[in-house]
C-alpha cells in the first residue's frame, strides 16, 4: 500500500508533482486515515510547492491554458 508520505517524498526528491500523484494524495487526504508522519509529509511537500521547490503539473497545464488562452486573444 502507497502511503501520503511516500508519495510526498518522491515528489521532494524528483521536485515534481504528476497530476497522477496529486489526485491520489487528494483521495487519500479525504478517504483515509493516517498518521502524523504522513500529514508532516504532506506539510512539507505543500511547503516546497508553494516556494516553487516542487513544480506541480497541474500548474504547468494551467499557465499553458492561461497563455494559450492570451495568445490566441492578441492574434486577433
């Protein structure tokens, strides 16, 4: 069994987020019990994603629709 803190610290050490990855820790968040060292981990890995330690890929594809969204409404 996969547990938050091992998801969080692939994530640290590779320093990206997949949405895979994401969407699991969120099911994991809501429909599971764990302990303290997966909540630190997940706190850690929420940390380095906000100081930009950790990319996510769910942030990449919105800055990509962002911009694609612009670009194509300053073509015109």
């Amino acid at each position: 069994m996969v547990l938050i803190r091992d998801l969080a610290q692939l994530a640290l050490t590779q320093g990206y987020l997949t949405i895979e990855a994401e969407n699991q820790l969120r099911r994991m968040l809501t429909t599971t019990q764990y302990d303290l060292e997966d909540f630190n981990a997940f706190m850690t890995l929420q940390l380095a994603a906000m100081s930009g330690g950790v990319k996510q890929e769910s942030r990449e594809f919105k800055e990509l629709e962002i911009f694609g969204e612009t670009a194509s409404g300053t073509s015109h």
